[in-house]
C-alpha cells in the first residue's frame, strides 16, 4: 500500500473516471480532452462492473455498475478498488473526475469525495508494522497525492480521509499484540493521539483507582503485572465554532488482553483476544476523528483499561466485588470481566460527569455473534431520541446496528443470591442480553443510554471489501457520526 495519502490542489496527470456498465462510454465532458478513450476501452475488454478499473494512458478507468443500481454506500468500495489499483500500477498521484459520471441523486460532489476518500483510506492499511526479514509482501511505496477539479469533491475528500485515518489508528493499536500493548502502553498511546489532535489526557492509576472504589476495574486487572488504569478523553468545541448543549460520554471496553481468567479459555478460545480491547478502540479512533473534525460537542471518553490474567492474586469465582456505584456482584465467572470494566466505567461518568448522554461500545458476548452472525452489531437502548440517532448514523456510515430487547424480566435475571446481581446468570440464555442488563444497573435512569455490542463486527478472519484480515475499526465513523448529530 502507499505510505500515507495527502490531499493536495495541484493538478494530476493521472485522472480518474468512472465508466457505467450499460454504456462503457466516456463522460461527454472528457471527449475533447481524449477521443480515443472510447475505442481504448473496448480494446481493453473494458466492461465497467463495479470496481473494475484499467488504464489507458493518463486515465485510470473505473466501472461504476449499471446506470440505477449504483448506491450510495458503493463509493467506499469503489474507493477501495481505486487506490489497490493505483498501488498496482505504481501510481502516486491522482485526480478524481467521478463527479462528471455519477448523479447527484446518488450523492452530491462533497459526498462524492468523503465516501470515495474514506474507502481510499480504509483500503490503503494492513497489519504491516510487525514485517521483519523474511517478509515476502510488497512494501509500501511512496506517499499518494489526491485532488479533484471540483472544490466540493477535494472538501469531500479531506474529510474522508480524516475519517479513515482515524479508523486506521483504531486499527493499529487493536493489532498490536499483547506482549506490547498492555494498560500501561495504552495509557502512553492514547496521551500521544491526544497531544497530536488536541484532545485533553489524564490517566486514573491503579493505585487512584484503588483509592476511588473503582473496584470492577481494579479486581479484572490486579492478576496481571501490568496494573490497569482508566482513560480520560476530553473534547471541547474551539472557539469560535457553534456549540451544542449536549455533553456527549462515550464508553470503551479497553481489555488489552483476555485469557479468561480462572475462567481459562479453551480449545483455542484464546487466539484473537488482544482484539478484547476493539471497543476501546473505536471509541479511540472517534475521538480523534471528532477532534479533528471539530465537532461542535463536547465529548468525554473513558476508556477502562485491564489485562485479564491468572495468578495467585488474581480474582476468582465466588468473589464479591463492591463496585463504584454501591453495587455488590458476585463473581460467577472471570471470563464475563469487560462488563465489570464498563460498570466502573459507566458509573463514574454519572457521577463525576454528569453527560447528558452515554454510548458505551464493547466486544462483549459471543452470544451477539450467534444472534447476528458478522453483518451487524447488537443494541440495546433506553431512550428513542437516542436510537434513532444511533440508527440515523448507522445508515449514515454504513456500519450497521440491530436493537435487541432489554425487558424487567431481564434485568431481574441478573440478581444474585448472595449480592445484588451476579456478572453472569446460572445458564446461557439470552447471553448476550445478560451483558446489556448488568451494565443497565450502573447508569442513572435519567441519563440516555445505548450499549452496542461489537463482538461480532470488530475484526475479520480474511481479505474482503474494503478491510484486509484483522482489525476493522468499528465504531469509529458510527461514534463520530452520533457526536456531529447531538
């Protein structure tokens, strides 16, 4: 992939046009520029399915589908298409021309250039900072340089890429293996995107936390050497900007990595959880992208931050923990421990921050990915001005949520015999409806609240669409997209 991508003024030699399945002719603006074109494509076998791109001369082709097929959300993915084949052919800097083929009833040249921009830039990663000596795959080649002759579609573009880059930084750091990112590393990695985007930093020690009562936190990570800790994020509207009454809380379930505890994973069941930590991530990656983007919202972020191990201090089934906010849990099982992160998490935005609204974002359950398999994410949420804000963004960046119920009858499920509740019911059912009631216990009735349950979404097993295999960054376009609609 190339290095990184700039958006730039300048003018390319390389131009970018999309051509439509039905017609593969080129758009009558550009005939007098290049005549031949038309002829180039049918010599080229040229057949303008989606994604599909060729060069002739200074122009790179790409098919845009059939005339009326073409959605919206398709432009991330023709994004994609574009800049593997520009990487393909060696091709360091581009013009994008798709606003003279593509109607307006689709989207408009802004739109044009943020969907097209985000593809591109989501497309243009992988897991690559772990390559050594004996790595056989291509490195990365210079830096790629975009524009556009129209002001809108380069206005597009910027913010595309501002979204995308912070999606790839959630990536990053959900990639970096656990014999690295443990909480004290991820304390010193969120202090740095916070100093290089403008965000406010501060970190509650293990020893702080101890002292606060912030005991789901402290009892899930005091097993492991590296202590856990809670992120602060702070975001405040710059002067200047209009600003929004609302004081958005974004909550992240940051497990850095998740062995089970004395609840050991087996059969395997421990490969893949340093991406235990991808709901923090997004939640990461949307501060940054809100950062940047100057939302005018404030927003805090919190991020519970833990490593779940076993040794002999490590906490056990049949404890008892009092949590933050008064309430007793009786430990049922070490492997259901990011809701008692998110517990500590949630109860102190209540108190110390009072928002006026909460979104917590969590891999939480297995049992969301057996209900919803890996095409959405799980809500649960308390507020309908709310949900339909969540939904609004859903449909908006394309990172599709389902709302599953969170009744009486399920938060009366959770109450233990010998505690108030117990962090995991006697049987399996309705699983990942169980995660939603517990975290219910920890937030002010009068508070909005949703809980997005990522765990089948945050990651991929192979190369697809606009995502290689791994980390995907979910949440972060859906968060940031929430924060600008307050």
């Amino acid at each position: 992939m190339f290095m990184s991508i700039q958006i730039r003024s300048a003018r390319s030699k390389t131009i970018v046009v999309g051509i439509w399945q039905d017609t593969k002719r080129v758009p009558a603006a550009l005939l007098s520029w290049n005549e031949e074109c038309n002829d180039a494509l049918s010599a080229h076998g040229f057949s303008g399915k989606q994604g599909e791109t060729t060069c002739v001369g200074s122009v790179m082709f790409v098919g845009l589908g059939k005339k009326g097929a073409l959605k919206r959300d398709d432009l991330r993915g023709i994004g994609g298409s574009i800049v593997r084949s520009l990487h393909r052919a060696e091709l360091c800097s581009a013009e994008l021309q798709l606003d003279l083929t593509i109607p307006r009833g689709v989207a408009n040249e802004h739109e044009i250039g943020h969907l097209v921009g985000e593809g591109m830039t989501i497309a243009n990663w992988r897991v690559d900072q772990f390559d050594g000596a004996a790595t056989k795959r291509k490195k990365k080649i210079g830096v790629l340089s975009l524009t556009s002759g129209s002001k809108e579609v380069v206005r597009g573009l910027k913010r595309g890429h501002i979204l995308g880059s912070a999606v790839n930084d959630a990536r990053r750091i959900a990639a970096t293996p656990p014999n690295i990112c443990n909480p004290p590393w991820m304390a010193k990695e969120a202090k740095k995107i916070a100093k290089k985007c403008g965000l406010k930093c501060r970190i509650i020690s293990y020893e702080q936390a101890k002292e606060l009562g912030l005991n789901g936190i402290v009892n899930v990570g005091m097993g492991s050497k590296e202590k856990p800790c809670m992120i602060i994020l702070e975001h405040a509207p710059k002067r200047g900007s209009k600003k929004s009454n609302e004081h958005l809380c974004l909550v992240g379930k940051t497990i850095t990595y998740d062995t089970g505890g004395y609840s050991l994973k087996i059969s395997n069941g421990m490969k893949g959880m340093k991406y235990d930590k991808n709901g923090g991530m997004g939640v990461l990656g949307a501060m940054e992208a809100i950062a940047n983007l100057n939302v005018p919202t404030r927003v805090t972020a919190i991020l519970p931050c833990a490593e779940n191990m076993v040794s002999s201090n490590a906490y056990r089934p049949d404890d008892i923990i009092k949590m933050f906010n008064g309430v007793t849990v009786e430990v049922t099982n070490t492997d259901a421990e990011g809701r008692l992160v998110l517990a500590d998490g949630l109860a102190w935005a209540c108190k110390k921050i009072k928002p006026t609204k909460i979104v917590d974002m969590a891999t939480l359950t297995g049992g969301v990915v057996v209900a919803l398999g890996s095409f959405c994410a799980g809500l649960w949420c308390n507020d309908s001005t709310l949900k339909k804000q969540i939904e609004r963004a859903a449909k908006e960046t394309d990172e599709r949520i389902w709302e599953l119920p969170l009744w009486e009858d399920h938060r009366d499920y959770m109450r233990a015999k010998h505690a108030d509740l117990h962090n995991s019911a006697p049987a399996r059912g309705a699983h990942p409806i169980q995660g939603a009631a517990f975290l219910s216990f920890f937030v002010d009735d009068d508070i909005p609240w949703a809980h997005i349950d990522i765990a089948g979404v945050s990651s991929v097993e192979r190369d697809g669409g606009l995502y290689c295999a791994g980390p995907t960054g979910w949440g972060v376009r859906l968060l940031t997209e929430i924060a600008e609609s307050q």
